[in-house]
C-alpha cells in the first residue's frame, strides 16, 4: 500500500547503533541542559563578611599585601607586626633594666662587634639618604639591587631629578609602595637643589621636611652620614626593646628617648646598629634564636626557646 503523503519516510538504524541509545541531542539542547545544570549545581560565592564591610582586607598573603600596597609576597611585614605588638604588651610588664644590665648588654655587643655597618648600600649622603627612603616596607638586599642600577644612573641630585619619576620607577619596581618612593626621590632631589645647593643637611628639622623622610629616615642619615649618637628605632629595633625589657615602649618615639636617656654615651653611636642587628638575625620576629643570644640571661621574655 503507498505511503500517504507528507508522512515521514521510515529509515532503518545504522549498523552498530543501539536500539537502546537516546536520539542525539542538538547543540542548542546540549547548550540549555547545560546551562541548566550548571545553574542548579553552582551555588554563588559570597564575599566574607569582613570584606563586605570594608573592616579587613581579603584572606590569603598575596590578597592582603596587595591590599596594603605591597608588592606580591610582602605579607611578612604583617606578621613580624603581630609579633612587634605582642612584645609591646609584654613590654608593659616587665621590670625595666637596671643601669649595670644596660651596661653589661652593650659592652658584650662592642666585644662581638666594636665597629657594626649598616647593610644598605650607598656612596655618599645623598646615595644614603635615597636607599634609606627606599627601604620603607623592603628589606635592605632587595633595595641594594634596585639602587646598583639606579645610583649608577643617577648618583648625584641633579641627575635623579633628571632623570624623573618614570625614569626613577623603572629602577625600583621590585620594591613595593615604588610609584610613590619614585616620586618622593625625584621631589626631594629637586628640594635639596633649590634649598641646599644640593648637599644633604645635617640638621633633623631640615632633613625631615624632605618628602618621604621621617624621623627614623632622618636618625639614620644624621648617625651615619654625619657620626651624631641618634638612634633610628625600625621595626626590628622596636621588638627588641620590648621583649627583653631593656627600653619598653609603646610607640618608636618612646623606645627612642628611653633608650637616649639610659644607654651610656660611649655606646651611643653604634646602639641602634647593635640593636637592628641583633633583632634581625637573632632577636628574629617569628622565631627567636635564643640559644645564641648573647644577651639571653638579662632577657626577659618569658617564652624564650631554649
């Protein structure tokens, strides 16, 4: 009998296909049954609370270096800050140092050390005074390679502030926070052309309405480049002070002028090297070590790994 017309002509499955099998879909039903499945399945993501609120940055070391200006991987400031303030509070409870400790410490430090170095690199005042601006949130290995290039560069003043906030950038993009040290360099460059004839001053008021100089900044240059007894209080020299109780303070300024009243004159020069010193590779943030601190019996620390 012949087919009717218009009614769709029978075909015979393909060899090896099974009678079994699902028609195959199209790519538009593909593409829906997929879209479907994913929206069924994926729940979206939810910002932390803290984030939502704009009270803390977002988890992770990168997420939060990022956050405070960093470059990738500098989230170890924030710890050793943890452990800086842990020892401010222990600082507050302890029995300060008497005059014959004080004297012990830095009279055992001279033994070891009677000439301690700074470990930034630099030429003269000038190449000083940049490298210690650059150091704000660096380590001093990563500043010394970014200065090789640039005091080779630019070794004087006039030739940084020739050489611009760009040109300047170029050199120091590995620190973090280098746009705005760039632009502090290149000001402060321009400043000690047209108020100092383009000699670092060897006055603290002088130096610290430079951009970008501080009072630390300002204590280094006046100890190293000028051989004045000013101790520059970083974050390693705070700690220290703090944990074994020899200059408790709350803030640097207050470390500062405890230990300019009760350090002895003939230690003042070389104090605050002593003390970087000890507190980065000894006295260290995270993990002290105290088997060969040469100051460990007038520590106070209590927690002190022995």
């Amino acid at each position: 009998m012949p087919a009717k017309a218009g009614a769709p002509k029978a075909t015979a499955p393909k060899t090896g296909a099974s009678l079994a099998s699902p028609a195959p879909a199209t790519k538009a039903t593909a593409k829906a049954v997929s879209s479907t499945k994913a929206a069924s399945t994926t729940k979206p993501r939810k910002a932390p609370a803290s984030t939502r609120s704009g009270l803390a940055p977002p988890k992770g070391l990168k997420a939060k270096a990022e956050a405070a200006g960093l470059a990738p991987g500098a989230a170890k400031p924030r710890r050793r800050a943890v452990a800086n303030a842990a020892a401010a509070v222990h600082g507050r409870t302890v029995t300060p140092w008497s005059d014959e400790d004080i004297f012990e410490a830095f009279s055992r430090f001279e033994q070891l050390n009677p000439e301690p170095k700074g470990e930034l690199e630099y030429h003269d005042p000038f190449t000083l005074l940049v490298a210690v601006v650059l150091s704000a949130q660096a380590t001093d290995v990563g500043v010394n390679k970014a200065t090789r290039g640039l005091f080779a560069a630019a070794p004087t003043p006039k030739a940084m502030f020739a050489l611009g906030e760009e040109g300047v950038a170029q050199f120091i993009r590995t620190l973090g926070l280098y746009r705005g040290k760039a632009k502090n360099v290149v000001e402060l460059s321009r400043l000690l052309l047209e108020k100092h004839d383009g000699v670092v001053p060897p006055d603290r008021e002088a130096l610290e309405a430079l951009p970008g100089v501080g009072r630390k900044t300002a204590n280094v240059v006046l100890n190293i480049a000028s051989g004045l007894p000013t101790i520059a209080v970083d974050t390693h020299l705070f700690r220290v002070a703090n944990r074994t109780g020899l200059a408790p303070g709350a803030t640097p300024l207050d470390v500062e002028l405890a230990l300019e009243k009760r350090i002895p004159d003939r230690f003042k020069l070389h104090a605050h090297h002593w003390l970087i010193l000890h507190g980065r590779y000894i006295c260290k943030a995270l993990r002290p070590d105290c088997p060969i601190c040469p100051i460990n019996d007038l520590c106070r620390w209590p927690d002190k790994p022995i």
